[in-house]
C-alpha cells in the first residue's frame, strides 16, 4: 500500500522553466513533509520541508506549496537548471514517528 | 567533519555468499536506517534502530540482518537467502527529537552475480 503516491515518475524541462512535482497522502496524522535531492551515484539529501500550518514555504528557486483539504503537495522549482537534473523524494512523518514514508521519486532532467 | 560513511563503494559477490556492507556515522544520532534503492521502487526500508542494542525489520526484511552494537554503527549483511541482492543500499541516520531529518550516506552499490 503506497501511502504517499508521487507524480510524474520522470520530467524533463527547459532550462529556465518551472518543474512541478506533485505527491498526495492518505494519512491524516501525517505533519511534517520533506523533500529530498538526490544526485546520480549519491544520497538524497534534505531540500526543503514543510508542515501544514503554512500554505507555502518557499527557499531560493524552490517552493513547496501544501493543500491540507486535497491532501496534496507539490515542489516547485522555479528557472530550473541543468544542475537541478536529480531524482526528487517526496516524503511524510507523522508525529509519533520518525520514519518517513517516501513517494516513488521523480527523475529530473533539465536541458540546456 | 561529521556524517555517514557508507564502505564500500561497489561491491561484487558471487550468488549464495553472504556480503556485509557497513555503515558508521559520528553525528551522534540515535536513529540508523537501512533502506534499498530499485530503479522506479523509490527508498524501502530494510531495518531501523533507534537505540543501541535494539532493531527492528522494516518493509522489506526478509534476507537481511543487523546489529546495533555501537551508537555509531549499524552494518546490514545480505544474506544468501535475499532472492534480488543486487541494488542500491543507503544508509541514514536521524536524531529521535525535532527535524527528523535523515541524513544519508553515499551508498553502497551490491552486485551479485
């Protein structure tokens, strides 16, 4: 049972546009909500995070905006650069736990 | 410098030998995680231990041990029972209070042959 389904499993944009990954969960207890990078050959490591007291949160080029009612949210990642090419995790914790639950993970390419 | 080292790098094994891959961390964290990495299956987790001299499986146990000897190391052995070894292993710690953030090694990448 995947808790936490994350889309599109692959994306490719232009250099200088917007990639949009998007992640929705089932489990109402669930409270903090990261993402992690990822780079070929290494391990993720921890992008950006929100909790569902905010709408938004947003650092630099990257945006996690976070709709509590659909249960969704999504990553943003604004004048996308080749260097930005990585797989991205979405994942969710619940306050009794510090186990994430991790999406699938979308695999990002960015062309010059 | 603190982090997670992950040893080795690649690792080649022959089908029915047990292989253990290791993993050590001095951020003084009393969370350590093993997860596996398949093309398109995103981050399973194979065992976690929140304190020293305690474990538990995760979703994907069956083949694998651990121990938890020392705060600061947490090797995983594939064994011969493990139908698929071949894969992308992580290791991760977490400290148990405030972020939650997992901070993970640089990998292990098994192949058996």
């Amino acid at each position: 049972q995947q808790q936490v389904k994350q889309s599109p499993q692959s994306l490719i944009v232009q250099k200088g546009g917007i990639s949009i990954i998007n992640c929705a969960y089932e489990n109402t207890a669930f409270d903090y909500f990261p993402w992690y990078q990822q780079f070929p050959g290494k391990g993720p490591a921890l992008l950006i995070a929100i909790r569902p007291d905010v709408s938004e949160k947003k650092e630099g080029r990257f945006t996690i905006s976070f709709n509590k009612s659909a249960k969704q949210f999504s990553l943003h990642i604004m004048d996308s650069q080749p260097g930005d090419s990585a797989t991205y995790f979405c994942a969710a914790l619940s306050g009794g736990s510090y186990i994430p639950t991790f999406g699938r993970g979308t695999s990002l390419i960015v062309h010059p | 410098d603190g982090g997670i080292t992950q040893s080795p790098k690649y690792l080649f094994r022959k089908e029915g030998q047990n292989v253990t891959l290791s993993c050590e961390q001095n951020l003084n964290h009393d969370a350590m995680y093993w997860y596996r990495q398949d093309p398109g299956q995103g981050l399973r987790l194979i065992y976690y231990s929140q304190i020293v001299n305690d474990f538990q499986k995760g979703d994907i146990a069956e083949g694998y041990s651990v121990s938890r000897e020392k705060k600061e190391s947490f090797p995983l052995t594939v064994t011969s029972a493990q139908k698929n070894p071949t894969a992308f292993y992580l290791c991760a710690s977490s400290d148990r209070t405030g972020s939650h953030e997992q901070y993970f090694g640089p990998g292990t990448r098994l192949t058996v042959t």
